[in-house]
C-alpha cells in the first residue's frame, strides 16, 4: 500500500513537472514554426502549423529589417563585456577576499549596492553625464554602463567562491616558487571556474537582452543593437508577425546556444553558491 502511494505521488509530481516544462517550452516552438508561416496564414490561425514553409522570412528579416547588423552590434558589445567584467570581477573578487585594507567594507558594500539600484532610475543621469563628456553614439559607448551594471554580481559571486579555496593551496604554491600572478590565474582562477562560468553566461544574458541603455544612448541605426532592431517590425497600423518571429528566432539562438553548451557550469555555480550560503 506505502508502495503504491508512493508510485502515485512520483507519477503526480513528474506530470506536474513535465506540464510546467511544456508551458516553458511550447512558446519556443511556437516562435519556431509561426515564423515559417506567411502574413496571411498566421492572421487566420496563430496556433496551426504552417502549410508551406517559408524561408523567405528569415532572408527578408536580415535583408528588410538589417538584423545583420544589429546581431553584430550585440555580439560586440557582448563579447567585449563579458571579458572584461570576467577578468575585473576575478581581480577584484581575489582582492577583497584574500586581503584586508583600510576601507575594504566600504568597497565591498559599494558593489554589493550596485545590485539593489534598478537601472531605469539611472537612465536620466546617465544619458546627461554620456552628453556632457561627448559619449553618445559611439561604437563603445553601451560597452561602459554594462561593464558597470554586471560587475557587482560578478564580484559578489567571485568573493564568496575565492573565499570558500584554501588558502594553504596558495601558500604551498608560493613555497614552491610559484608568483603572486601565477597562483591567482594558474591556480585559484581555475578552482572558480564553475562562478566564473555562471558569471559570464548572467552577464551574457543581461548584455545580450538589455533594451532601455541601447535605446536611450544610441541614435545611429549603424550602432543600434538586436532589441532596438526588433522594434523595426513594428509599424504605425500593421505588424508583419512572421518577419518579427524570423527575426526573434534569429535574435534568442546566441542565448539558447550559450545556454546548451555550458548547462552544465551553470549548474555547478549555482550549487557552489547554494552550498557556500
């Protein structure tokens, strides 16, 4: 009898979990085959699977809507964040960990605050001070508030882990003749790799989706970056809603592909980080 409630209590549960996962799952699908579909198909049925597949409306979507370019706008302004944030944040992460200074609470707790400030409040601020010094519309000019707005995760994440590695694995490194550089980028940057990992793909995502910064600096169409671009589908009476799903398949395939190649990482930071709180 314990048995069997047992088998039916498993069985309710996994069903639960597999309706959430298809909840999760079916927009995906749906963006997939909708945006094969023609204007006029999609406008009779947005839930039926498409007669005819249309290509076309991924070629129309780089060529009409320039995704193109914003794509490569993004993946700029990506990849150079995510380096950059993935070297500071450890730097800095090592430092506040390993060492004690005269103001070390005070630098601790100022990056801690860049968590609990919402970007939107600073968007007005922002803007000003980028015209003031001449800033808007440059080919790096989202590169510097994004690197600014992902580096208080990235050394919170990176002080606690530093934290939790011996610090007699560095002593026996330095006994060995190993530099301070060697032991912190040979040795201890290696035993983080699961928060670094977790650092990059968050600072990934974020960079990579971030729409209120690339739309507030940036007024050239040459420099404007994917979630701006998608608002090109959107015209004053009408929406072709195959071209923008084209459009979004093309825009959400960096991020699933990030997401499938370091699933595993991902997992691994996040347990670090649960064990470690």
């Amino acid at each position: 009898m314990k048995k069997t409630v047992k088998m039916v209590k498993a069985v309710a549960a996994n069903m639960l979990v597999a309706v959430f996962s298809i909840t999760c799952i079916f927009p995906i699908i749906w963006m997939l085959y909708s945006s094969l579909k023609t204007d006029k198909e999609f406008s009779l049925d947005i839930l039926s699977l498409p007669k005819h597949l249309m290509f076309e409306n991924y070629t129309r979507a780089i060529a009409e809507g320039n995704i193109g370019t914003y794509f490569v706008n993004s993946m700029f302004n990506t990849v150079i964040t995510v380096c950059i944030v993935i070297v500071i944040s450890f730097v800095t992460g090592y430092c506040l960990s390993r060492f004690k200074f005269r103001g070390r609470t005070f630098v601790y707790y100022m990056f801690l605050s860049g968590m609990l400030i919402p970007i939107y409040a600073l968007l007005i601020p922002i803007f000003t001070e980028f015209k003031t010094l001449g800033l808007l519309n440059k080919k790096y000019t989202l590169i510097l508030p994004y690197i600014a707005f992902a580096l208080p995760v990235g050394v919170f994440l990176v002080e606690s882990s530093v934290a939790s590695v011996p610090i007699e694995i560095e002593e026996a490194a330095c006994i060995d003749g190993s530099s301070f550089l060697h032991t912190m980028f040979a040795i201890v940057m290696p035993m983080c790799k699961p928060v670094l990992s977790t650092c990059a793909i968050l600072t990934f995502l974020n960079t990579w989706n971030e729409f209120p910064l690339a739309l507030v600096l940036i007024r050239s169409n040459a420099l404007k970056t994917m979630p701006i671009g998608l608002t090109n589908f959107v015209g004053s009476y009408t929406v072709n809603y195959p071209l923008m799903l084209a459009a979004l398949v093309v825009s959400t395939l960096p991020v699933v592909i990030m997401y499938l190649l370091f699933y595993n990482q991902i997992m691994k930071g996040m347990m670090a980080g649960a064990v470690k709180g």
